[in-house]
C-alpha cells in the first residue's frame, strides 16, 4: 500500500515561495504518474502539475506555468513542488497523488480521477 506524506506548507506573503515535498517510505517506482492537486473551500479539487517517473516529463495548469516547478528526487521516493511568485488565489489545501495507471495522455494527468492514492494534505496560505 502506496503511503504519501506531503509536508513543507504554511502561510507566506503574495509573492513569496514555498516547497512541498511528498514522501513514501515504500518503493513507489512502479508508479508512473504522480501529481499536486489543490482544493481550497467550496472549490472542487484541481490539478495543478503533473510529473510521468520514468521520463521526467512534467505537465503543470496554466494557472501556475511559469511559477510552480514539479520535481522528484532521483531515488524517485520524494516528490517536490517548488511555488515562487505566490498569490492569494493560491490559498489551498495541497494534495500530493500517485496513479497506478501504466499510460496516461498529458490532458488526463491533471484529473484527479486518475489517480488512486492520496496524501492526507498540507496547507497554503497567502495573504495580500
């Protein structure tokens, strides 16, 4: 069973920058797809970047192209989200993902559907 653990959330001012990282103390090499989600209140949850293991290749929401970077490290045990240039519309829960599926197309990589386990959650505040 798949275990992910995010941490690295907090509260930060519009424009500054936060790291989350999500681990796995088992083997999660097996996973080819992994991904950040985000849910703030009374919203649904929403993809925000994506990352295939084996490649490399990454995939992100035009709403944070250009100022969120996905990343993992080369064990491939934890994955990151760098966040530079914070918004306020940025304030949510964030959530990291892993998907068993074998072969998935870019546009379905941000839909949280595809994707089987979850983290508990770590918090993003930014305020203006």
């Amino acid at each position: 069973q798949v275990q992910l653990v995010e941490s690295g959330g907090g509260s930060v001012q519009a424009g500054g920058s936060l790291r989350l990282s999500c681990g796995d103390p088992k083997d999660t090499k097996n996973l080819l797809y992994m991904g950040w989600f985000r849910q703030a209140p009374g919203k649904e949850r929403e993809g925000v970047a994506a990352i295939t293991t084996r490649t490399g290749a990454t995939f992100y929401a035009d709403s944070v192209k250009g100022r969120f970077t996905i990343s993992q490290d080369n064990s491939k045990k934890t994955l990151y989200l760098q966040m530079n240039s914070l918004k306020p519309d940025d304030t949510a829960m964030y959530y990291c993902a892993a998907s068993l599926r074998l072969t998935m197309w870019s546009s379905e990589q941000l839909n949280s559907r595809n994707y089987n386990y979850w983290g508990q959650g770590t918090q993003v505040t930014v305020s203006s």
